[in-house]
C-alpha cells in the first residue's frame, strides 16, 4: 500500500511533505501507513496570508453571515463524513468513537451556527452586557464591546480527536472573525487533512480564513503578536513548553491551555449495590475507561467509592471490563480498538507500571494482546489502598484505558481524594441525594472546570460524564491547563477584544447599533406598525396620546379577568401595603391599555407579538391618573429570508412625565 502524503495548506497552496516528514504508523496494523511534515513551510508567510486576506474578509461579514457559513460547512462535513470515518479507522478508534470525534465535531459546528444567528446580533459588533450609567442624567454611558482580534488564532491539537479538537475551536473563531491556522497532532494529522480539504473545497471559506499545518509547526510561535491567540490542547509538559515561548510572554499573546486530567468520579454513599445509582456509576465508569479506548482528557482515571462498597465496585467493574471486546475497530462487534500509537502503548504501559507499584492490579490482560501487530492494550484497573499518601493515582496521567479505584471515609474525604488531581477538566457524581450534591458539588467547583451529576432521574437524558458540550464550558484549573474553551458564546469571545466604550447615549448607539436609553428618539415618519423591517430605523418612535385610567376600568378588568387582589379592589387594605398610596391600576392593565395606544390596528409587516423582556413596573397608576407610550426601535435582527426579529424599547409615563413601566417588546416584522 502506497504512503499517504499528507500535505499543509500554506497561504493558498497545498504543500506535500518532503525529506524531513515524520513516519506515521497505523494503528491497526502497525505498518507505516503515512508521513506529514515540510521543514520548508513558510510560516511568516502563512501568518501574513491570515492577516491580510482572512482576517480583513471574515471581519467584513456579520455574525449572522459567519453563522450561515459554519451551518453550510457543517452540513457539506456531514454529507461526505464517509471518508473521514473509513481515514479515522487507522488512527485505532470504532465506529461509536467516530459519532464522538466526527459526528460531535459537526454537532458542535451546528450549535454554534445556530447560537450565532440567536444570541448574536446580525452586527460586526457584540455589546457585552448592559450600559453602565456614568454620570447623574445619563448623558454619558459606558458600554463593553467586543471586536474581533485583527491577527490569527494558531490552534494545536491533540492526537486523540482529530476533528471534533479542531472543529470546536475553529467554529468559534470562525464565529468571531478571526482567521485560523490548524496544527493537529501528527500521529493522526491525516484524518485532519482531509477535514480541512473538504472544508476548503467547498468553496464556502474566504481566502485565508482557514490553513493547515501538518507535521511541525516551525518557529511560527516565534512570530505572534498581540493581536494573536494560541488555543492549545495536548499533554502539561508540552504546554508549559510553548506557553514559556519569548514571544508569547514579551507580547502578551493570548494562550489557552487544555492539557492532562485526572478526572474523578464519586459515588454517593445512598448508591449501594442493587440501587439504580450504583448500576449507572459502573456503566458510566466501564464507558469512560473504553471509549476512544481512553484516550479522552475528560475520561475517569480515579474512581472515588465508600470504603464500604470498594469490593463490590471493584467486582462489578472487573466483570464489565473483562467482556469488552477488544480488536480491529472495523469489525462490528469490536466495542474498544487500539491506542493511536505504538508509541502511545508504551507510554501507557510504563505509566501503568507507576500506578502498579503503589496501587494493586484488580484486572491487567495486556499480555494477552502482546502479539496483536496494532497499538492494542486491554482495560486496566487499579486498586490504591493508601489514597491518601499515594502520588501517582492523583498524578500520573495513563492515556489509554486505565483508571484507579479508591475508598473514602465520608463525603468530606471523598472531596478532599478528588480535589487531590489538582484542577480537572471533570469531576463526576453519581447520587440520588441533593445533600450529597450541594455538598459536594460546592467543595470540588473550585478544582474543576465541569461538575457531572447523574442519577434515575437524568440518565435517560444524561450526555455522559466525558462529553464536553458546545454550550457548557470546557477546561479547568491547575493540572488541567487553566482554560476554558466553549461555553457558548464565551467561546466566541475569548477570539475577540473587550473593550469598554465611553461617550455620550448617541454615541454609543452608533457604534453597537443599538438604542440605548438617553439616545435621540426620532419622530416615526409613519406609524411604525406600517413600516417593515428593512424601513424601520433603530431610535425611531411613536410617542402616543394619552388616556385616562379610571376606578371602573379597575373594577372591570378585576371582574373580567378575575384578579381581585385587595391592592386593586379594597381602598384600605391597599393603603396599609407600603408600595401604594390606595387602589392601584393592574399592572397588567396598563400593558393591555399600552398595547391599545400603540397598535396599529390594519393587516401589516408587523406579524407576531413574540415576548416581553425586562418588564419593570415603577411608579403604581391611581384611577384618575393617565398613561402615555414612547414606543422606539432598539434593536433589529434578521431571522430569515422573509421577517426578522424587532425589540421595541416601551416606555410609560404619567401626566406629570414620570416612568411607570418600562419593557422590552419583541415582534416579528416583515421585510
Ligand atoms: P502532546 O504531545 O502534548 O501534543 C499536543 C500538540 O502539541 C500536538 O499537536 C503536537 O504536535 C504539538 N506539539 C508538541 N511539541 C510542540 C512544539 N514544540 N511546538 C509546536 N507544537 C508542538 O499531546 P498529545 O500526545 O497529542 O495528546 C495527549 C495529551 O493531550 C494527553 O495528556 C491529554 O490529557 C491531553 N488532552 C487534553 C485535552 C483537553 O481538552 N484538556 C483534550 C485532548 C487531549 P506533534 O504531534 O506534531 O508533536
């Protein structure tokens, strides 16, 4: 069988590797099977392709279009995911591996199109939470924003997902704005490759938004500035490594760190064997150890018990780990194939070896497989009798099927086991008690990233204690990097500068693109309710007539609706309430009367009311009082082809001008 070339993709050239590539063995067969590298790669070049030519394209559309454009690269990765699948069989992963690397790393991509075009505005800008008042009147505001890094984000993956690890990084840089170069671990690079040529052959990427570096990365470290990040994901020794590059440190440049792990997970002392709990902590347990054959940065590598059930853990997990059927993962009823490497093996099996000198070997059949060509090792299971004293169990990170089994006294020591990994990515519980959660969940937060909770009542619906989710974060301190990647939209933002913008209301509603209270209303032109979507402009508003609210208008909506709460109905009672000077107008009726004042009543663009946001009401409405609206466009977003989404900022006054509510409406405009 020819050796597969695998190329980089360097300023819109493919590059085939030359004399300096490295060897890559398939895992399977353990036969030389590719080779990737080019000593020669010009990675200034590379570096200047980003910024002058993606950077500049991406930073010229909207997140919604950027959104449109993740949606359309994940389906056309979905449509030919065939050919990822049979590459990604050599790297030593099953097909249920591939729905996690493949298929999760598609998923992802969706999600983050979808939460783009919801939670983002169809803007180049992103405002960071709500305007600050700065001064007494409100003539001066702050207002974070959010723009897009002009540099490049330089991602370098870990050999074990070799597209979910490039996709959830990519999707939010992408997302933001921001060019990326991919350097995947080369051992399997060339699953990657071929993810990245799909990619680019869609035609759907701007020139230089996205490049590829196979084999090594040269000094490109060396060539990063501020306006550049590195999101880095592999082993601890490595990225203290790269972390401590001159460049990186003189410049500030941005490096997030997802490395080793020492994930637990505990059992509630109320989840004894025969309860449903103790059977879903060795499923989950028994997964965790098999999948990607357990080379996966969230797997359980310490498994926490009650010194009381130790045995029977022990027992149940020997018995599932012994029945798991090892071999080719091409084969159907393989459930664990290999480890990526023959290096990877022995790298397992020494670490393995530490854990066996403090700890005792409830299940090792490695040998078994010492004739099999491929990098296969067999599940392994260690028992620590001293967790306490013990170094490796908390420290020694086995990438491969292995985890160790410990006792504790009582949910305090069981905290205290856990937290002694030092900062995870994951630390996992399964309980049916809410006393043994909060308690728990609260003493490890501060070590973990991610807090797993799972018993008979979520684990149908459970994701699974080794699932980092798109809208979760994903990281954690100490041992575990000290990152944070996902997390929804927090991801986007870690690829994009925040800045707090200060000035005058008008000034800040030009640069976000969104009314912001103090901003000039401008007169409609026409009621608004006639025009559509496209002719409405943000700050425009209909300010209303007024209309007198009367002690029969009380009575009959009280009637009507069947709200006779006293404050509306018994003058006595509502004056010995401290909010209320006597009776008082529903609140509900001065959004009902509001709706009445600013309708127009004729078929139009306006399509739907969808919600109201931030209802406020502030100043009670006596009968005899009146109410007015400043009904004003705040904010305008696409949602198809055919309408889009306005947020109308509504505000109520009363005869002498002061505010009685305030909220958000939210409608549906035709274009
Ligand atoms: P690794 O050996 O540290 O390599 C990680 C990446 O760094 C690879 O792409 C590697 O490229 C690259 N690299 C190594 N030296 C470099 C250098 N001098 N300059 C530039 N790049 C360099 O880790 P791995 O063996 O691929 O992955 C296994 C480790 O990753 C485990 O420890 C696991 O816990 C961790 N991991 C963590 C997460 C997480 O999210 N926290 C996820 C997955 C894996 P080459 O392959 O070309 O050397």
């Amino acid at each position: 069988m020819s050796i597969l070339q695998v190329a980089s993709f360097a300023a819109g050239q493919w590059i085939a590797p030359n004399a300096s590539a490295r060897q890559i063995d398939c895992a399977i067969t353990g036969a030389p099977f590719a080779q990737a590298g080019n000593d020669m790669l010009n990675v200034q070049a590379m570096l200047d392709h980003a910024r002058t030519k993606g950077g500049p394209a991406l930073r010229q559309m909207t997140f919604h279009d950027r959104a449109r454009l993740l949606k359309a690269l994940a389906l056309h990765l979905r449509a030919h995911r065939q050919a990822l699948y049979d590459l990604s069989f050599h790297t030593g992963a099953t097909q249920t591996d591939h729905l996690i690397d493949i298929d999760g790393g598609i998923g992802t991509m969706l999600v983050y199109a979808s939460k783009g075009r919801r939670e983002m505005p169809d803007s180049t800008v992103y405002p960071d939470g709500d305007p600050e008042q700065l001064s007494r009147n409100g003539s001066f505001l702050g207002q974070h924003i959010c723009t897009p890094l002009q540099g490049v984000a330089v991602h370098i993956n870990a050999f074990n997902f070799p597209v979910w690890g490039m996709l959830e990084k990519l999707a939010p840089t992408l997302l933001a704005g921001v060019p990326a170069i991919v350097k995947p671990a080369t051992s399997s690079c060339y699953v990657t490759e071929h993810c990245v040529r799909l990619m680019l052959d869609s035609g759907l990427l701007p020139d230089g938004a996205l490049q590829l570096v196979s084999g090594g990365l040269g000094d490109m470290l060396d060539h990063l500035t501020c306006q550049d990040a590195v999101s880095f994901t592999g082993s601890a020794n490595t990225a203290l490594k790269l972390r401590a590059t001159p460049a990186i440190l003189q410049n500030a440049v941005r490096f997030t760190a997802e490395a080793d792990s020492l994930n637990a997970s505990i059992l509630g002392p109320d989840a004894t064997p025969g309860t449903p709990e103790f059977d879903l902590f060795i499923t989950e347990a028994t997964q965790e150890i098999t999948t990607k054959a357990g080379q996966k940065c969230t797997a359980i590598r310490r498994i926490l018990a009650p010194e009381s059930h130790i045995e029977a853990v022990g027992e149940a997990l020997r018995q599932r780990l012994s029945n798991i059927k090892i071999g080719d993962p091409r084969a159907k009823e393989t459930q664990m194939g290999a480890l990526v490497s023959g290096a990877q093996k022995a790298d397992v099996l020494a670490k393995a070896a530490l854990l066996a000198t403090e700890c005792d070997t409830l299940l090792d059949t490695s040998d078994a497989l010492n004739d099999a060509k491929g990098a296969f090792v067999a599940p392994m299971l260690f028992h620590c009798t001293s967790p306490d004293t013990a170094i490796h169990a908390h420290e020694t990170e086995a990438f491969g099927p292995v985890s160790t089994l410990m006792g504790f006294r009582d949910i305090d020591h069981a905290i205290a086991l856990a937290n002694k990994g030092q900062g995870s990515l994951v630390t996992s519980l399964i309980t049916h008690d809410t006393e043994v959660a909060r308690h728990i969940a609260l003493g490890c937060a501060a070590f973990n990233g991610r807090i797993y909770i799972n018993n008979r009542d979520s684990m149908a619906e459970a994701t699974g204690h080794g699932a980092p989710l798109p809208h979760m974060t994903h990281g954690g301190p100490g041992r575990a990097g000290g990152g944070e990647e996902l997390g929804g939209i927090r991801a986007v933002t870690h690829y994009m500068q925040r800045t707090a913008i200060q000035g005058s209301p008008d000034m800040l509603s030009s640069i976000t693109g969104k009314w912001l209270p103090g901003t000039t209303q401008e007169q409609a032109p026409a009621h608004p309710f006639t025009r559509r979507f496209g002719e409405l402009q943000i700050g425009e508003t209909l300010h209303t007539p007024s209309r007198e609210v009367t002690l029969e208008d009380v009575e009959h909506f009280a009637h009507f609706t069947g709200d006779t709460f006293y404050a509306h109905m018994d003058e006595a009672a509502a004056a010995r309430n401290p909010f209320f000077p006597g009776r008082v107008a529903h609140g509900y009726l001065l959004l009902s009367f509001a709706a009445g004042l600013f309708v127009e009543p004729n078929e139009g663009p306006v399509l739907a009311n969808t919600g109201l946001d931030a209802l406020r009401f502030m100043k009670p409405v006596v009968p005899g009082d009146s109410i007015k609206v400043a009904l004003t466009v705040k904010q305008k977003t696409i949602r198809n082809e055919d309408y889009g989404e306005v947020r109308w900022h509504v505000h109520l006054s009363n005869q002498d001008d002061d505010a009685v509510a305030e909220y958000e409406l939210l409608t549906m405009v035709a274009f």
